[in-house]
C-alpha cells in the first residue's frame, strides 16, 4: 500500500490558522500583538526569499513586522548595535538575523548578542542549553527540527518507544531533532540514533528506523531497500538538481530534490514527506510559533 503522504503545506495551513486565532485573542484581551523584526545583510537571493516569506507570514497573522536590511558592509560593530535596540524594545518579541552573513562578521558573536528570551530561531547557546535540559526548560526549540516533530505528531504517528534514526548531526537540525525525539513527554520517548558520514554501515541502522529523519544534504542518499516496510520517513533534503520554467509563473525555477529517492519510497514506508511540500513549510511556521510563544512567555502566559 502506498504511503500516506506528509503535506507540510495543508499541516502549515492548520497552524497557522491556529495561531491566527490566539494573535486575534492576545489583541484583544491583552492589547499586544507579537513583534518581529527580521535583520538581512546583503541582497542574497535565497535569503531574500527567505526573509520576504517570513515578512508576509507575520504581517497575515497580524505581527507586528519590522525589517531591517543593510548594505553588505556594515560593521560588526554596526550590526551588534542593532541587535541590541531590539533587545531593549519592548513590543520586539522575536529577534532574527538572517544567515548567513558577509564573511567579515562572526556569524556566532551576532548570535550571542541576540537576548536569549527573543531568539526565536533557538540558535543561542543558553537555548541549546534549554533544549539538552528538555521539559519545562524549552523555549524556544530550533525551528526546523520543531517542524519536524509536529508533521509526525500531527500525521499520527507513535513515537514513544520508537525505532528512530537521525541522518546527519548538524546543529540546525541533527542535534536538536535528536533532542526532541529522545526527551519525556508528548512526541518524543523514542530510543534515537545519530547516524553521519563516519557512521559504518548506514543501511543496516537506517533498516531498522520506525522513524527515519534523513538530513544529510545528499540526493537520494536513502535507498529504497533501506527503507523498513511501514515506517516514517521524513526528508530534510533541499538539493537544487537542476533548473525548470515553471509551468505557473514562466519564471525558472530549481529542480528539488530530497536525501530520499521519494517515488521509491513511498511503495514501502508507512508515511513520508514530499520535497518540495514537506518539512520545508514548517521552519517559518514554528518561528512565528516562537515568536507567539516569547510574547507569550512575556505576559506570563506561558
Ligand atoms: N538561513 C537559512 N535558514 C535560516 C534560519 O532558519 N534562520 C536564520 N536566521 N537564517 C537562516
């Protein structure tokens, strides 16, 4: 039987119709609405795109929106005074510094400078801190991984006691996936094993993932006969594997390709994430999810 399909796209479009709803009740009950600011260095186009998207997610859940670009050679010194008057405005509750950053600025002293209490992107130390400690001492979990755990809570899967295999042990999402799956609670209690490019024989660990994670950053790494029959797979990947004119827009566009040879698959796991449409809709999801929660945290709601 095929695989039920994932869509990080329709679970997105819950959410944030959730989140719309509690902006609305904090305006009205408490006369606050979350404030994000959004800092871009430099005309990256991926991060143009990136930035332009959470602009326009924040403003239609009724944020409050600063945005803040500056040309490519600003200071370090620059850059950390900016940070820090959003660290003292009050109606700023999320603070995010687009990377990366121009080679002359230390990408981690700007992350440091970031108040912990507004890093709604979980990348400060004191949140990676947070997130080892599990429980009530999260804040702010890192937002892709975040994403991660709701497309399995929400696509029903069990993860307590579960099988499951973590593909790759970056700080954005091998590490604290790991974290999330492992901790008590609610989408986590699963036994979890990180998997990298030193790790011996891949298939045979990913075999026997009930839960795969695969965040390896290499085109259909994950073959379909490592795939255990009924499992969850989920596909960080976003590899650009070529170009296309888009049928929609005329304009070209990447070619995506995920970690998971996905038309395989899908005739063997249980369930998987597409690519593009899975995991990808999710990071800005659960940073305007932060960014709700920080106001949250603030007025002693949380
Ligand atoms: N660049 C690529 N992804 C991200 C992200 O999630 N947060 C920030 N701040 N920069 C990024």
């Amino acid at each position: 039987m095929p695989a039920q399909i994932i869509s990080g796209t329709e679970i997105r479009k819950t959410i944030l119709s959730e989140l719309q709803t509690e902006v609305a009740h904090l305006k009205a009950e408490h006369g606050q609405v979350p404030g994000l600011v959004t800092i871009l260095v430099g005309a990256d186009p991926a991060s143009m795109s990136y930035v332009t998207s959470k602009i326009k997610t924040a403003k239609d859940l009724g944020f409050k929106e600063v945005q803040e670009n500056r040309d490519p050679d600003i200071s370090e010194a620059d850059l950390l005074a900016l940070v820090e008057s959003y660290n003292r405005d009050d109606s700023i509750h999320g603070i995010l510094v687009q990377l990366p950053l121009p080679k002359h600025i230390d990408d981690q002293k700007i992350l440091m400078a970031i108040d912990p209490d507004k890093d709604v992107d979980g990348f400060h130390p004191v949140n990676a801190g947070r997130l080892m400690i599990g429980g009530d001492a999260v804040k702010f979990p890192p937002c892709t991984p975040a994403g991660i755990q709701e497309l399995i809570v929400r696509a029903g899967v069990e993860t307590s006691g579960a099988e499951a295999v973590v593909v790759g042990r970056s700080n954005i999402v091998g590490k604290p996936i790991a974290n999330l799956l492992f901790a008590k609670g609610p989408g986590g209690n699963a036994t979890v094993t990180v998997a990298h490019t030193r790790t011996k024989d891949l298939a045979e660990h990913c075999r026997r993932a009930d839960i795969l994670v695969v965040a390896a950053g290499v085109p259909d790494l994950v073959k379909p006969a490592w795939i255990k029959p009924g499992a969850c797979v989920i596909d960080v990947g976003v590899n650009r594997v070529g170009e296309k004119v888009s049928e929609k827009t005329g304009k070209t566009i990447a070619i995506l390709k995920g970690d998971v040879d996905f038309e395989k698959a899908k005739e063997i796991a249980g369930s998987i994430t597409p690519v593009p449409g899975g995991v990808g809709p999710m990071t800005i999801t659960m940073l305007m999810r932060n960014t709700l929660n920080s106001l949250k945290y603030r007025i002693g709601l949380l």
